[in-house]
C-alpha cells in the first residue's frame, strides 16, 4: 500500500515537472544574417530612435563610460545582481543575428531568441503593450546602430532562481500580456499619454511597489516606491506636494527636469528626463500630462494651491532676522543664502523647500540624499549644482532636517532620523 503510494506521489511529481516543462518551453527562433542597416527606411529608424529615447535602452544597456547600447550595466534586485545584455547588432555577443521575430518576441513576451525566459529586470511587462509598428521601429533603429562585441556578464542570482524555465511560472502569476487598450471615455491625448506612460516609458517601474516576488502591484498603480536608494514619489492623489502636479508643472518638468513650485529631477528620475524623455515630441510631452495629471486628481485639487504658497512665503519669513534655535541657524547659514529668494519670491533653480517633496514625503530619503551628496551639475537644472554637505555629521544632517520637516510642513515629525541619516550615507551616493 504505501509503496503505491509512493510510486503515485512519484509519478504526480514527474508528471507536474514534465508538464512545467512543457509549458514554460519556448521554441528558438532560426538565427538570420545581420540585416544590412540600408535594408531599414530611415524614418523608421528615426522613429524608433524617438522610442528608445522614450524607454531609456541606453540608460539600462549601457555601463558608465562604456560603448552605447552593449550591455553590462549592473542592477540590483532583491534576488542578485541581474546585467543587461548587449544589444548592438554584433552577430556574435550582440543581437545581430536575430530576426524581427525574435526580436518581437522578447519585447512582447520577454523570451529571448533561444527560447529562454527574461528576467523582468528587462521591463518586457511593459513593453508587451507596444504595437507592432512601434516594436518594428526600433528594431529599425538598434539593428542600426554600431555592432560592439562584448560577451554577457554573469548574472549573481542564486540557484534555483537562475533556472530561467521558472520566470514561466513568475509569468503565470503576474504577467498580462498583450498591446495597450485605448480607454474611450478618454480623450486621444490622454490615450497617447497612457500608451506612453504604461507602455515603453514604463513610468511604473519606478514609482510602483512591488510585491515580495518582484512584481508591480496592480491595485497601487502608481502609489510610489523604493528604487535605487530613493523613494519615487506616488503619482497619485497621495503625492505629499502641497502644490498639485498639475499640467503645466508637468510638462514643466517632464520637458525640462524643473518645475516652478516642485523643485528638480535629481535623482535616478534626472536620466529619464535628460537622456530619455528629451527625445520625445512636446505633443507626447503634454499627453504624458495629461494622463498624469488625470492620475493625480490634480483639478480636484486645484483649491489647495494658493494656501500652499501662502504658507511657503509665510515659512519664508523664518528666514529673516536672527535665528536662537541651533537648527535654525545652521539652516540659514548652510541653506538660506541659496534658498531664500524674498517671501514669496519663487525661484526654481532654487527649489522652496515648504513645497518641495523631499520635504513633505513619509520618508526622509530624498533630502538626506539631497543635502549629503548635493545635486550634481548634470542631474537636476543643467549647469546648476547644489553643494553636497557630505561633511555635516549625522547628528546635523537629522537636526536640520527635523527642523524642515517642522517648520515648512504640517506632516508628522520623521521618527530616527539619525540611524536614518547613517543607513544613508553608508548607501554611498
Ligand atoms: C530597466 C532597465 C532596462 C531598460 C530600460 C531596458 N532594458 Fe533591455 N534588458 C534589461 C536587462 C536586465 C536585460 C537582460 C534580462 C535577462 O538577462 O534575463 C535586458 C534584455 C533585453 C533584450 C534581450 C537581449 C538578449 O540578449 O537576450 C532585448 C532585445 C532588450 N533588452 C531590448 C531593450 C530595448 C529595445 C529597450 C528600450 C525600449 C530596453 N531593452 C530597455 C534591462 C533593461
Ligand atoms: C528609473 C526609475 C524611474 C522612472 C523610470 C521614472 N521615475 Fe519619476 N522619479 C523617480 C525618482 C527616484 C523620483 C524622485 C527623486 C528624483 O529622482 O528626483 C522621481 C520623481 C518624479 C516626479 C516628481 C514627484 C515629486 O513629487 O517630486 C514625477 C512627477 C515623476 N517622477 C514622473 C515620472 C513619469 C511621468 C515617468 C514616466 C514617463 C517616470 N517618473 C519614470 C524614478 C523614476
Ligand atoms: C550654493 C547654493 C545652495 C546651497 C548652499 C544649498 N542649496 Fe539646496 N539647492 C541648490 C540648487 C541650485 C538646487 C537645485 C539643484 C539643481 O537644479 O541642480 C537645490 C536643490 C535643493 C533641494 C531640492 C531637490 C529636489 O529634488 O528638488 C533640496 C531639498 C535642497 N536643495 C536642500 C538644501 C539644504 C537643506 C541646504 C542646506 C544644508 C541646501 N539645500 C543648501 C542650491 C543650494
């Protein structure tokens, strides 16, 4: 009896794991000859050089300093370090030999051209929305580019979750493959933002939490997150700005990294506007607000602007005449001098720090960053640097920004700051 028992229980496994087999099983595509790059009509290629901007490939598939689009940029995840791949049209270590097929295959369901499955790391959970002629568009674009050799590098995720057969499974849970759906109730600018925004500029990736396997959560669209050592602030009507990201600071921003009342791109968001969305038409550039916008419920809240700039120019006035507190005088002395433009007198290359979200977010991060490793002449506005205040000891940088956090905002006091201060300056910059 239990020896058929056993027997059964064996069989079910085999079955189950030959069945997996089956399932996650992807066929290769037949490799090609590179394409000749005069075999693509160049304004495809121009077309698709807009989208790759659009879904900063170069930020990801490039290392610092190293060849455009060769692959071997690090990320860390949560499960190991994961690097992209070389995606010149190198026959041998790049993508040369694949066909627009395979090519396809990997942008809409993040298989590669051998049949094996993609980490998302590789944001294929958004690229699967591209249409075809936009995924033909920059294959256009990268089987033009120059060919570079350069082997992979060896992914650091451990056994079992580097049996690339398992992403079928990950796939089966959080995977919704398939092109953008046009919601039409929505105006066609505010479909092309969503199209945009979902699709190949996968602003989600950064600003949506993610689950304990690694996917978005799909009920929090949007809700904010930890990315890179920073926090990506909520895009939603939780978004802790006392001014509302409305359109026009939107487009503010997303055209220029600046934006009048929230201050710049600074951290990992400065290459998506500087390297990436600069390629984009400023028709995409106002549907991307508009979609946004809409996100953020900002038109409901329109109301709030003018207390908020009340209030700023009121915590302006904190700036003038001699300060008793300790923390107030570092403030001026350290920060006021750039800071203070006059009560209620707006500079953006001098972001006011009442309306700032590093400021007014739950989490600290962003503004011990900010003051412990400056704002670098090429993030934030270009050729304007904030100083880095590296040399602040833990106990400063949490006193200052305790007294930020009380006096420019009514949000609840940050709890810990000094270990928070520390945990971020052993992060590095
Ligand atoms: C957030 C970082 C990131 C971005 C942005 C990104 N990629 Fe990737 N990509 C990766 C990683 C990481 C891999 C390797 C995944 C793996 O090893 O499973 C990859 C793999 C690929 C592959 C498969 C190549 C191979 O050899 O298997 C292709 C094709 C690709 N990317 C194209 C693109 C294009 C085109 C864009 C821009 C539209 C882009 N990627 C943007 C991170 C990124
Ligand atoms: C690589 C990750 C990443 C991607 C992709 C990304 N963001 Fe961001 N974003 C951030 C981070 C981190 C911040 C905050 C700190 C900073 O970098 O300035 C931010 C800041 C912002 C802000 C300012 C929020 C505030 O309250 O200050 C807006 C608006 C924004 N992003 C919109 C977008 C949009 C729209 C997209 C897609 C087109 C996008 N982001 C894509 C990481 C990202
Ligand atoms: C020498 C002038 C200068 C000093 C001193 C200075 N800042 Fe700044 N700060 C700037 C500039 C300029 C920017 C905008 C950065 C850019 O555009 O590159 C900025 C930006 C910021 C931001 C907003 C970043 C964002 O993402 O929008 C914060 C927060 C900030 N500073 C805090 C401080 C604090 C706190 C101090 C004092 C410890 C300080 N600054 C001292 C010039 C200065």
């Amino acid at each position: 009896m239990l020896k058929r028992i056993v027997l059964g229980l064996i069989v079910v496994v085999v079955v189950g794991i030959v069945g997996f087999g089956v399932f996650a099983w992807r066929p290769a595509i037949g490799k090609i000859a590179p394409p000749a790059p005069a075999a693509f009509a160049p304004e495809m290629v121009a077309r698709g050089e807009v989208l790759a901007g659009a879904g900063y490939c170069s930020t990801c598939h490039t290392t610092k300093g190293g060849q455009p689009f060769a692959g071997g940029y690090p990320m860390k995840t949560g499960f190991g370090t994961i690097y992209s791949t070389n995606i010149t049209p190198d026959a041998k270590t790049g993508i040369g030999t694949w066909s627009e097929a395979a090519f396809r295959r990997a942008m809409h369901q993040g298989v590669a051209r051998n049949g094996a499955h993609l980490f998302p790391a590789f944001p294929y959970d958004h690229f699967t929305k591209l249409t075809d002629a936009d995924v033909s568009a920059l294959y256009a674009y990268m089987m033009t580019r120059t060919a570079v050799e350069a082997p992979a590098k060896r992914n650091s995720v451990p056994f079992p979750l580097n049996i690339r057969a398992l992403q079928a499974g990950w796939k089966l849970l959080f995977f919704h493959p398939g092109r953008f759906e046009p919601d039409k109730a929505k105006s066609a600018e505010w479909n092309r933002g969503a199209y945009l925004a979902q699709g190949v500029s996968h602003c989600g990736a950064c600003h949506t939490p993610r689950n304990a396997l690694g996917a978005e959560k799909r009920d929090k669209a949007y809700a904010g997150a930890l990315i890179d050592n920073w926090i990506a602030p909520p895009l939603t009507a939780a978004n802790p700005s006392p001014a509302p990201w409305d359109r026009a600071e939107l487009v503010a921003y997303l055209r220029t990294g600046i934006s009048r009342y929230h201050g710049v791109a600074a951290g990992p968001m400065a290459p998506v506007v500087h390297d990436g969305l600069i390629k984009l038409p400023d028709a995409d550039i106002q549907a991307l607000a508009v979609y946004l916008a809409d996100v953020d419920g900002a038109a409901a809240r329109a109301s709030s602007l003018a207390p908020a700039l009340r209030k700023a120019a009121a915590a302006d006035r904190l700036n003038v005449g001699p300060q008793t507190l300790p923390a107030a005088r570092l403030y001026t002395t350290a920060c006021a001098s750039c800071h203070y433009n006059g009560v209620g007198q707006l500079n953006p290359l001098r972001p006011d720090l009442a309306l700032n979200s590093a400021v007014n977010l739950d989490d600290p991060t962003n503004l011990i960053r900010v003051v412990l490793y400056g704002v670098s002449a090429k993030d934030g506005a270009p050729g304007v640097v904030m100083p880095s205040f590296n040399r602040f000891s833990d106990a400063d940088v949490a006193e200052l920004a305790s007294y930020l956090r009380a006096t420019r905002t009514d949000k609840p006091a940050w709890p810990n700051l000094d270990k928070k201060v520390a945990a971020v300056r052993a992060q590095g910059r």
